[in-house]
C-alpha cells in the first residue's frame, strides 16, 4: 500500500522498526532490522532509509542509542495504513466468552468482567463506559418497604439494567396503598424510557382517582418525580469501569517511578476519564487515540483504544488504555471482539427480561 511521502523501502522499514519496538521495547538498529525482516537491501541502506524516516517526523533517536523509536505519527500511519488485523484466535475468543458471558447478568457486572477479562487477554488496562439510561425502557416497578417512613423504589429496564431510587414518606404506608401504587406506576409508566418518565410524571399520574390510603403517596410521585428519577439517572452517568492496574504496570514503560506516577494519577481522574469515554460512545464504532492526539496532556503516554457496544438505547464503549508501544492488530481486534459480545449479552438479556 502506497502512502503519501513514503516510498514501499520506507513504507517497510516503517513497518519493520514499528513491529521491533512493540515486541522488545528496545530501539530499532539497522542490523537487526535487515537479520530479522530480510528487506533485501544492506544495514547501511536501511540506516540511511531510517535517517529519512526521522527527517519526516516518522522516528526519533533516544538519547545514546543507535536505533530509533517510532512516533505517535508513526503509529498512526500504521494503525491506518499498515497494520495488518487478524480476528482473535479461537482460544482467545473461547476465553473472553466463558470469562465474560459468567456471572450475573446485571449490565454494571458483565461491564466489569469485560474491562478485566480484556485488560488480561490483552496486557493492557482494561476500561468501561456503562451506558446512560435516560433512553433506557422501564419494564417493571416494585416498592419495597425500607422502614415506616422509606421505600425502595426498583426500575427494572431494559438489557437487565437496574436503577433504584429512595422514596420518605411522612407517616406509615398501608401494604394494600404501596401495592395500588405499584400497580398503578406500571400501568401508567412500563414501556416508556426514563427520559419521557422524567418529563411527564406528574401528568402521567394526575387523573388516576386512586383509594384515599394510596392518595398520600402518589402524590410524592406527582410532586417529586422529576427530582426522583433525576437520582436515578445521575447515578448511572459516566460510570467507569477499570480493569487490574497492576497487568499495565508491568509494562517496561512503567519501570520509572514518573511513568508509575502518571499511571496512578490516570486511574484515579475517574470524571475526566468519563468524559473521553462519553464522546466515543456518541461517534460509536471503534476509536484510536494515540499519545500527543489526546487533548488532556496526561493521556499523552497513553494509547486508548476502544469500540461501542449496544442493545436497543443502551450504549457505551470498552477499551484498553496503555502505553502507545503496544500491539495494535491485536489489541483492536480484541476490543471489537469484545465489544461484539457485551453487545450480544445484553441483547439476550433484553429477550429474557422482554
């Protein structure tokens, strides 16, 4: 494949010095180079054709080394152009499925064994994004007593999600009044989304005429809705997962104690990491995000690679955040995988919640 201002000699000692670096961390010399790849051309030709290299941004030298290092250009060109991706072999696809597929079936569970699970497989850091629920559908409503003056209010939504809210009352309910409630709340409101709930509960409820017993807490729904399930929402938004630090620390990258520093300091900017995640999960489809390319100057030794997934309204994204020297043909066809089966699990349990 031709690329713009690389000739094919270029083109594979790109992809020659690119494939060096991931496997052994180690800079790139020419000699190895023309040992291992068999490029048909000298170590002094492939010397000058790594010098031009690194006069068009592609690679640099390290201090007091004689091979070089790819740049984030560089590996964006071969995320782009080069990268030749192979679908996960069969053992692997066999393991993200069993490791992933077992458990309980709750969205926020399935999420967390797919951020481990991947992080893994792949030696990097696992990430999830849980989905935001404001277009999720409600399927049932159940109050539970909590005390004289407190209910548990349990949504039951769509691809097996559960939302709960904490309803006070001022004196004690009657058993007969909470279960009029319960059936009038799924009557009126199972099918909607919690964003049409939010907006419309209190017309939703107006004219129900119910039993003076059921009057006093209907109207705590009437009154408080919006603010009721406002809770619910905002504690769903921005939910981010993480997998084990410790599989990223053994990395090379990460024997300094600088590099350790902005590896902790990562995991712990749970809003900012929400936020990157929040706009891949709006464009969808997988995303690559290398080094100096993100916008937060702490990402800048990261490389972020993630994909959607979905059932019906529900989206988010997994990934894996490491460093940009990492194997990019198979960790993107591991996070697509794995996002093809976050997708399939949630999708079977909106069939067996349906």
């Amino acid at each position: 494949m031709s690329l713009p201002g690389l000739n094919e000699r270029e083109r594979r000692v790109l992809e020659a010095v690119i494939q060096t670096y991931v496997e052994t961390a180690q800079p790139a010399g020419s000699r190895s180079l023309a040992h291992k790849f068999g490029l048909g051309v000298s170590p002094a030709t492939i010397r000058n054709t790594m010098s031009d290299l690194e006069e068009k941004g592609y690679l640099f030298h390290p201090h007091a080394s004689a091979g070089r290092v790819p740049t984030d250009v560089a590996y964006r060109v071969y995320v782009d152009s080069l990268i030749p991706l192979r679908p996960p072999d069969s053992v692997e696809r066999e393991r993200l499925t069993l490791q992933i597929a077992t458990g309980g079936s709750a969205v926020e569970a399935i999420l967390r064994r797919a951020a481990q699970s991947l992080g893994v497989i792949t030696q990097e850091l696992g990430i999830a994004l849980g989905p935001r629920f404001d277009n999720a559908i409600l399927e049932h409503v159940e109050l539970i007593r909590l005390s004289s003056e407190r209910l548990l209010v349990a949504l039951t939504l769509s691809a097996g999600a559960m939302r709960t809210i904490f309803v006070d009352v001022q004196g004690e309910i009657a058993d007969a009044a909470i279960a009029e409630v319960t059936q009038v709340l799924n009557e009126r409101l199972a099918g909607l989304s919690l964003r049409q709930i939010r907006s419309s509960l209190g017309d939703r409820l107006r004219d129900i005429g119910p039993t003076r017993e059921a009057s006093h807490l209907l109207n705590v729904f009437i009154e408080e809705g919006d603010q009721l399930f406002d809770s619910a929402l905002e504690t769903s938004d921005d939910t981010v997962v993480l997998g084990q630090a410790s599989v990223l620390a053994e990395q090379p990258e990460f024997a300094s104690i600088d590099n350790m520093r902005k590896l902790v300091a990562l995991t712990e900017t749970r809003e900012k990491l929400g936020e990157l995640l929040r706009r891949r999960s709006e464009t969808g489809g997988v995303s690559i995000t290398i080094g100096n390319e993100h916008s937060d100057p702490r990402l800048a030794s990261f490389t972020v690679v993630t994909a959607s997934y979905h059932a019906g309204p529900l989206t988010g994204v997994i990934g894996v955040i490491g460093p940009t020297r990492m194997p990019y043909d198979k960790v993107i066809s591991l996070v697509t995988h794995t996002s093809e089966l976050v997708t399939d699990l949630l999708k079977e349990n909106s069939r067996n919640h349906g």
